[in-house]
C-alpha cells in the first residue's frame, strides 16, 4: 500500500513562521515535521511515498530528495495553486493507485502523533470507501467531526448517542480512489463533504486513537508538541 502526506497547505495560521519556510519543514526537536512522518511511516512498512506540495513546495523537494537516504521513495505532486485535501489526493490518485482499485493511506502533513501506521487496514472492503482514525476532541474542535458507533463512522441523526462517541478525525486515513469519483482534475475540492456522503452511504468505518495526537496548526501548538518531544526522548 501507497501513503500520501498532504504537504500543500499555505500555513497562514503559522505566519510569521511560514513566510520563508514551508510548514512542513518546520522543526520539532530539531527534525522537521514531516520527516517524523516519513520516519514512522517507513518503520510501519509504508516505503512508496506520494507527497503534494505549493506554497514554497521547491524547499520540501530540496530537503527530502527522492527519500532513498530516509529509507523510501518519494514521488511528488507540485501544485501551481493548492486544491484543497480532496483536489490534491485526486490529482495524485494515478500515483497513488496505479490499478484505480487499491486503497491507500493519507496523513496529514499538519499533525503529529503517536498513532501506530501498521494498525491502518491494508485493504478496503469493495463497499467502504474510508477508514477513520477519530481521537477525542480537542480544545479547539470541541463539537467533533463525525460519531463512532463500533467500528462504524455514522452521521449525527442516525448514530444511537447513548452508544455512539462524537470524536475529531485525526488527519490519519485508508482511502478507496471511488471516493474520488465526483472530483473532477485540476477541481479545488475539499475532503470533509465526500466523506459524509460516503457516511450517509454506510461507506465509512473508523477507529478511535485515545494516544498523542496535536493538530500542529499555530506556533503555540509547534512548540507545545517540540516540548512534548524533547521531554519524551530526553533532548
């Protein structure tokens, strides 16, 4: 199975940090933040890497290369204008999914966790269309994203709230190329409202992730998460 780590976001909300250097790029104890993944990804067994890119996107080339000395093989999908989540994975999906069948994971460019990649199904049943990694919520997502019931991501009407968890997506995904169907190429298009119409299908199934996870998306959180680091690895 292929991974792809989105990587093509502008950063705004990490400005002034991001008006030289991508946000991928920014560090955390002293690596940058997407190497982490790249690290993690390569021990879970992830070795063919699709990574899209924009803003300043020349940078994350220069800096990763074709990752043989990180131990894999990158591949890259440069956007002249970023397509938003479901736009980038659909212009990257021949690189993803060469037969158009096989699922492949996603991660977020902009988070960090500890969530174990080899858990991550390797394969898609014919009638799912996604596997959700949903942690608690956090502070700044305190309604959630979608409701777990079991092992089924179910939308806020249909899911029984007495047995059901309202949790936030994690960034953290298995996805089928038929999610994409719709999405037209070069289309600016965002993720959120192709899943649920996959949820409002019964196409979604999800686990819940209660370990480290931070949504790196303001410089506060970047060095909360670098603190976090270098405690844990005693730096």
């Amino acid at each position: 199975m292929r991974a792809m780590i989105l990587a093509a976001g502008l950063g705004t909300r990490m400005r002034p940090l991001t008006l030289s250097t991508p946000k991928p790029l920014l560090k955390i104890a002293d690596i940058p933040l997407i190497e982490h993944h790249i690290m993690r990804l390569r021990e879970a067994g992830f070795t063919e890497l699709v990574i899209n890119h924009a803003w300043l996107g020349e940078q994350i080339e220069a800096y990763l290369g074709d990752g043989k000395h990180l131990g894999v093989q990158i591949v890259y999908s440069a956007e002249s204008e970023p397509l938003e989540t479901a736009g980038g994975i659909k212009k990257a999906l021949s690189m993803l999914s060469p037969d158009g069948v096989s699922s492949f994971a996603v991660i977020n460019g902009d988070i960090f966790s500890h969530y174990p990649f080899a858990q991550l199904p390797r394969t898609l049943d014919a009638s799912k269309m996604a596997h959700l990694v949903l942690v608690d919520n956090p502070e700044h997502n305190l309604t959630g994203d979608f409701w777990l019931q079991g092992g089924d991501v179910l939308s806020e009407g249909v899911a029984d709230v007495g047995h059901a968890q309202c949790l936030t997506f994690s960034g953290i995904s298995v996805l089928s190329p038929a999610l994409f169907g719709d999405v037209s190429d070069g289309e600016k298009a965002a993720l959120a409202p192709l899943l649920r119409a996959a949820i409002a299908r019964g196409q979604v199934i999800g686990e819940h992730h209660t370990g480290y996870w931070v949504d790196v998306g303001t410089p506060e959180r970047l060095q909360e998460v670098d603190q976090f680091v270098r405690e844990q690895n005693g730096i």
